[in-house]
C-alpha cells in the first residue's frame, strides 16, 4: 500500500486528509476528526488522528473505610454504572466496604540465559545484594528520596540454565512500571558487564506484592427482591452462585468480567493503566492452578459477608495521569484519594459490582435492567433526538421487542 509513507511525520490535520484520500472517508467522516481534535491526546499517542469518547458517570457515594466517596466511571456498557450505584447502595446499609493492604510492590524481572551453572549467578546476587540495591535505587534516585525505591532482591532458578534476578520496589504514589524498568534495565547492564547473557529486563504485570483485601457486612434484611424472595433467600442464592464461581471456570470467567465491568471503568477514569490492572486480576483469580471467581460470599449471623482479594497497583502521579484535564477532573470528583486509598475505591467498585450483579441474577435476572438501558441505546441509533428517546424507551418496554426495526417503527409513528 503506498501513501502512508512518512505518515507519522504529518500534522493530525493532514493524517486526516492523506487518511481520507487512502480510504474514501467522507466529509462528515473528517469533520468529526477535526472536531474531535484534542491538543494533550495529540502528545499521547503516535499517528494521532482525534480523541475517542467514552461516556463517564458516577458512583454517587461508595462507603469506603468510612468515607463517602463519589466515583468517576468511563465504560460504554450500558447498565454498568446503574448496577454498580445500586450494589453501592446495598452496602451503606451495611458497614460499607472496609480494605486492609500490607505491602506495595512492583517486581521488576531480570532474566539470564545460557548459563552453565545458575548457582554462580545466585551466588554473585546473595553476596551484592546492598550493590544491586543501590545500583537500581542510582538509576532512579528521586523514588528513594521519597522513602520507596528498589527494596528487595530475590532470585530463582526457572530452568537449568535460567535464572531471574527480581528487584522489589516500592513505587510511592505511582504506578511504577517505567520506573520500575528503568531500575531492572540498570541491574541487567551490570550482569551483562560481568559476563551474564541477559536475555530482557521489564517489570512483571502479575501484582502479587500489591494485595488488598476487602470486605462488606450487609444485613440480609435490605437484600429482598421485588420478585417476592426475602432477604434471606436472596443472601442464601448469592451464596450458592458465588460458590459456582469456585466450581465452574465457565461461570467464574463471566463473574469476573462483570467485577471487571466496574473495576476497568473505575480504572480507566482514573487514568490508569486497564491492561495491567486486568492481565493481573485474571492471573490472581488462576493463582491455584484453577480459574475461580474473585469475590466470595457468606452468612454470618444474619449478615451477608462478601471478602475479595486483588492484586491491584494503581497510580496517583505519572503515566497520563498528571496531564490529561479529564483524569485530573475525576480525581477531584473522589476527592484526590492518595495511592492507598485509590487502590481501596477500586476494590470496592468490585465489590459493588459484583453485588449488583450476583444479586440480579438471583433474583430476576441481569435482562430486564439491561434491556431497559439497552432501549436508550436502540433509540440513539435509529435516530431519535434527546425529546424523542424516553417516547421511544417507553414504547419498546411496552412492546417488549427490544430490535432496532421495533425502534425505528416506533420512532417513524412518533413523527408522523
Ligand atoms: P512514570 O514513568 O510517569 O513515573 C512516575 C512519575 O511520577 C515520575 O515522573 C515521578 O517523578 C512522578 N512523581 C511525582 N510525585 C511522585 C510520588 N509521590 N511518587 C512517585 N512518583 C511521583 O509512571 P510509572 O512508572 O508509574 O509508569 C506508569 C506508566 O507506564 C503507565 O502509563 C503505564 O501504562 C506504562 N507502562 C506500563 C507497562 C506495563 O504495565 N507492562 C509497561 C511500560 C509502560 P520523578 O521522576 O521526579 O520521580
């Protein structure tokens, strides 16, 4: 294909025009670019054409060790944030979400190959352990003045002639993985100037040294259904289905995809890193060799008790946290929590989540709210202005024919 040559090198304006010559875009189509041009996403991003809009809404008030917290959510999902306010609210009934975190690490991996006897190498780590500290903290001095940096320096033997040489850091309010690499990178030149092949060096996404642990107490009584089941039968079948979750891979893949419907757009409002957060979460909930739901759920004298454990590493500062406009936005919405904090609003988004959702499922099933939001949806996309969208809902909930064809003859009807 020619004409992309040098595309990098374009201004976003003229990638938008050289894109619409290659691929027959329309005028509208550019307009919408144009319009959607953003001057910080243009630093973000290479090729950058124009911003991509996600909606963003709230958690009006998550209580979170005590504190009434309102959260900043980004997803396209419809339903999402509906369900995550109304597990939200379940759990003020309660005694809120209450987390508990030890330690908060990154782990950064430096991996040798082709050695002849992996005991030297080990030897050569357990005599300079202080050198390989310092060296890493050298090459990324500012985190040790804060009171973090590298801590810890473990290594072990993955195969007869491999090792890896792992630093523990401690990445105060940010995330880490840059620094983090910066420091394995640095340890990794040392070794390869000794004589070690070292194959790469890069920090590890699997968040073992950054657990937090969550829990809720809710009095059965608030969880009866409109379907006529108590509160206590509810509670009862949210245990069962979270039991499920151990059992079938099947089922606890969809549960953790829904934790995760709250977790990610918790994360991603906070302008952290979704990827990490995920290929962690669902490393963790495999951690026994099994994949298993991540939050569990229990009665204990008249209380529905749910506990999570997630490996989660967050940031306050850095990556594009400082200087997206919107993220900045969103962590004054919850009330510039620090890094510790953070990290406990997001558990807790996916305790509610999961809530929310187990408890739909128990009782009436996940369909009727959805297919409530997903008329909005419907309406939008067969054209409906803001005046005519609830007229349209309101007809398709009647009808109960959730199809665009039902929408666009109900929107054809409304017009004439
Ligand atoms: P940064 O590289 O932005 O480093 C953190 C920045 O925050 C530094 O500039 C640091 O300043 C500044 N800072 C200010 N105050 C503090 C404080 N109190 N504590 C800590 N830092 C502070 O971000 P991270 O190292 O956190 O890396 C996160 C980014 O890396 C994300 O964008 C992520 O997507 C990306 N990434 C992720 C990978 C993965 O997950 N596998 C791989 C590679 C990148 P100073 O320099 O003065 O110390």
């Amino acid at each position: 294909m020619s004409g992309w040559e040098n595309f990098y090198k374009l201004t976003s304006d003229e990638r938008i025009t050289k894109l619409a010559e290659n691929r027959q875009l329309t005028v509208a189509d550019q307009k919408l670019m144009r319009d959607h041009f953003d001057a910080v996403g243009s630093q973000q991003v290479e090729n950058y054409l124009y911003n991509f809009g996600v909606p963003v809404g709230v958690i009006t008030d998550l209580l979170i060790n005590d504190h009434h917290v309102t959260v900043p959510m980004a997803t396209e999902e419809p339903s999402v944030i509906a369900a995550a306010n109304n597990g939200a609210k379940l759990v003020r009934y309660g005694t809120g979400i209450k987390t508990r975190q030890t330690e908060r690490l990154v782990r950064g991996q430096v991996i040798v190959t082709e050695l002849d006897n992996p005991d030297d190498l080990l030897g050569y780590v357990n005599e300079h352990v202080a050198d390989l500290l310092n060296l890493a903290n050298n090459a990324y001095p500012s985190m040790k003045k804060r009171g973090g940096g590298a801590k810890r320096i473990l290594s072990e033997v993955i195969d007869h002639d491999k090792v890896i040489v792992n630093i523990l850091v401690d990445p105060q309010a940010a995330m880490g993985a840059n620094v983090v690499n910066t420091m394995a990178e640095a340890v990794a030149q040392q070794l390869r100037t000794i004589g070690y092949n070292v194959l790469l060096a890069i920090l590890s996404n699997m968040a073992n040294e950054a657990i937090i642990d969550a829990q809720v107490k809710i009095p059965v009584g608030v969880l009866a259904a409109k379907d006529g089941l108590t509160g206590a039968e509810v509670a009862e079948r949210i245990v069962q289905a979270s039991l499920i979750e151990q059992l079938s891979e099947y089922r606890a893949v969809t549960s953790n995809k829904g934790l995760m419907n709250g977790v990610e757009a918790a994360v991603l409002a906070s302008g952290n890193d979704t990827r990490a957060v995920n290929a962690a979460l669902h490393a963790y909930a495999a951690k026994d060799g099994k994949y298993r739901g991540l939050v569990q759920w229990s009665i204990d004298d008249g209380e529905l008790v749910g506990k999570t454990t997630l490996p989660l590493l967050l940031g306050v500062v850095g990556g594009s946290i400082g200087i997206v406009p919107a993220v900045k936005l969103n962590h004054t919405i919850m009330g510039n929590p620090d890094v510790n904090e953070l990290t406990a609003i997001i558990a807790g988004v996916g305790l509610v989540q999961n809530l929310a959702a187990l408890k739909a499922l128990v009782t009436t099933g996940i369909q009727s709210g959805h297919m409530k939001l997903q008329a909005k949806s419907l309406a939008v996309a067969v054209g409906a202005n803001p005046n005519e969208v609830p007229l349209v809902v309101r007809a398709l909930q009647a009808e109960k024919k959730f199809n665009s064809s039902s929408a666009k003859k109900i929107l054809d009807e409304i017009r004439k």
